[in-house]
C-alpha cells in the first residue's frame, strides 16, 4: 500500500516493503500541485490533485493501486472512553453508533467515524480504553475522489498527527538516554510546511497534542519574488537551489528564520498553557522548511532544548531506484507520508 501525503503544495508517496523486522524503501516522490488545489488542508480542486497523483504514479513506475491519506488533526475529533473489555468489535461499533452524538457535535449522516482500542483501563481490568475519531465525511470523500481520479483506490484514511508518532516511533531509539528510557519524554515535532505549522507533542500516553498555526515556508518565497522580481516557479527554485544576491542571507533568511523560531515557541506556549507540562525534552523539525541550513541549531540555541531533523528513513534501507541523497534532503517533509506508508504493515 502506498502512503499518499496531500498537501497545499506537493503530493508527497512513499512505498516501503518489509522483510524480516527490516523496512526498504522501495519508492518515493514528489509532485507540485497546481496553485491553491488545496487550502488550509481541504482539497478545493479535485481534478488537479488527481492529476498530480497520476503523474506522481507514473514517474515512481508502482504498480500498487492501493493508498493510504490522511485527513489534518483539525479536523477530526478525537476523545478517549471507556468501554466493556468483553464487548467484541461489532458490539462496540453498534454501541458507538447509537451514543455517538454524545461525543460528536455534527449530525451523524455527516460524519465518518472511525475507533481503536487503547488497552485495559488503568481503572478497572474490565474495561478497556477506546480511541474515538471523527471527522466530516467530506473530508474523507475529497480525499478519496482526488485518489480516484489519480488511478488509486484509499484503503486507509489516517489523521496527520497519528501518522507523525508512527514515523517517529521507528527512530525512537536514536533518542534513548543514558537510562535507556525514551517512554517518558516529551518529544514536540514542529511540521512546517508550505502554508501551515503543526506542532504534534508526543507524551507517551493517549493521543497526541496538535496545533495548527497559518505560517509557512510559503512567506518565505513570497518575499523572495517580491524583493528580487521573480515569477513563484523561479523563488521556489532559489529558494533549494540558491544563486540570489548577496543580502538574501542577511535581508529575507535570517528574519524568516527567526519568524519560525517564534512561532515554534508560540505553539509551544500553546502547549505549555492547555496543559500539566511546562518543557519538552526534544524538539523535531519536519516538513519542507525544516532543511534550511542552520534552522535547527537557531531553534536549539533559542529555546535551549535539543533540536534535530526528521529524518525517518534513517534505519531503512534503499532500493535501487532510490536516490540516496535526494531522499536525504527530503526526509523532513516525508513524516506523514511514511506513517501513512507503515499502515501496509498492521
């Protein structure tokens, strides 16, 4: 199964085979959309999402027909019950169904709702822990329509943040301490993408926390067409590829630079004031923005909490249709899509 990240910008697929406990990734890419086919995480323009998957499709050469998506953790609910441990999943979906709209503030012909069980209740051995998700069934159709139209069939349809804690949890390890434990500490991966920031705090217990903020790497090719007289294809190309005048470094990165590390901190504060936690012991930078050169070590020296790139593959290893170095530089921004990629593995 493939994982299929839409996102405002790009559609982003990973194809990973396993064998053994070893993952392999045997395909990868990366596909422009056209200009605002999706906004603030909704797809506005099916057909021009569809067509970028065709022809990301068609450039990977995969024969796989089967995708997973993921729809962003705004919009979905999510809340935690407790149920019967002797209920089996057909008794519990019945019951969810019928107490629903205690939990879900929209009708429920509106909504596609989905559950897992968390494990045995701390309070009592005969009750277990539910995972409720919920989110608008438009959500979920756009998603699959755009899948449709690109040749693919959605198996799977996933919420970010989830996908985001199941790319880290194969790396985990890298972060072990000198205890040996890395259960207990709180990991923030901070997602800043084209148009959108998503921090998702991982705490080891329940789900994660997530907070969307609109700023993106987006501003920083605006400024750059607006300051040197580029067309959007071009900024977006000096902007990996370099070659801009000598104050760009001075003038538009270093400002845009620190416009991340406050809005790192923001979301953090956030974070911070919505709950019993006061400090997070790692930072993770994901998403296209991530790579700018010295990023992580500003954010690391600002907020004085240790400050590393996502990179989920790094255990992995590759196929030989697959550019290491390529798939390298762009690690960060494929968290969602290798999370969604590990779902052919359940």
């Amino acid at each position: 199964m493939l994982g299929l990240d839409i996102s405002s910008t790009s559609v982003k697929l990973v194809e990973l085979s396993k064998s053994g406990g070893e993952y392999k990734v045997e395909n990868y890419g990366i596909e422009p959309l056209p200009e605002n086919a999706v906004v603030e995480k909704n797809i506005s323009d099916i057909e021009g999402v569809g067509e970028a998957i065709q022809r990301l499709v068609e450039r990977c050469k995969t024969k796989e027909k089967l995708a997973a998506v993921a729809v962003a953790g705004s919009a979905v609910i999510t809340k935690t019950i407790e149920m019967t441990a002797t209920l089996n999943e057909v008794e519990m979906e019945s019951l969810l169904q019928s107490e629903a709209d205690q939990y879900i503030p929209y009708p429920l012909e509106e909504v596609a709702l989905d559950f897992e069980v968390q494990g045995i209740s701390p309070k009592s051995d005969e009750q277990v822990e539910v995972l409720i998700a919920a989110c608008r069934r438009e959500n979920v159709e756009m998603r699959e329509a755009a899948l449709q139209f690109g040749g693919l069939k959605a198996k799977v349809v996933d919420i970010e943040a989830h996908c985001m804690q199941r790319a880290f949890d194969l790396v985990r390890d890298q972060f072990v301490d000198e205890e040996g434990d890395v259960e207990d500490k709180i990991i923030a991966i901070v997602d800043v993408g084209a148009t959108m920031t998503t921090l998702s705090v991982l705490t080891g217990s329940g789900a994660p926390y997530t907070r969307e903020q609109l700023f993106g790497g987006k501003q920083l090719t605006e400024e750059i067409q607006r300051r040197y007289s580029l067309s959007v294809e071009e900024a977006g190309l000096a902007k990996k590829q370099g070659g801009l005048p000598d104050d760009y470094e001075t003038e538009v990165l270093q400002p845009f630079k620190e416009a991340v590390v406050q809005q790192v901190t923001r979301s953090l504060q956030f974070f911070y004031s919505s709950s019993a936690y006061d400090d997070v012991d790692l930072i993770i930078l994901a998403g296209g923005t991530a790579s700018i050169d010295g990023l992580s070590e500003m954010v690391a020296a600002k907020l004085g909490t240790p400050t590393t790139l996502a990179n989920p593959f790094v255990n992995m290893s590759l196929s030989s249709r697959v550019n290491k170095a390529d798939l390298h530089d762009d690690a960060p921004a494929m968290m969602i899509a290798c999370g969604l990629a590990l779902r052919s593995f359940d």
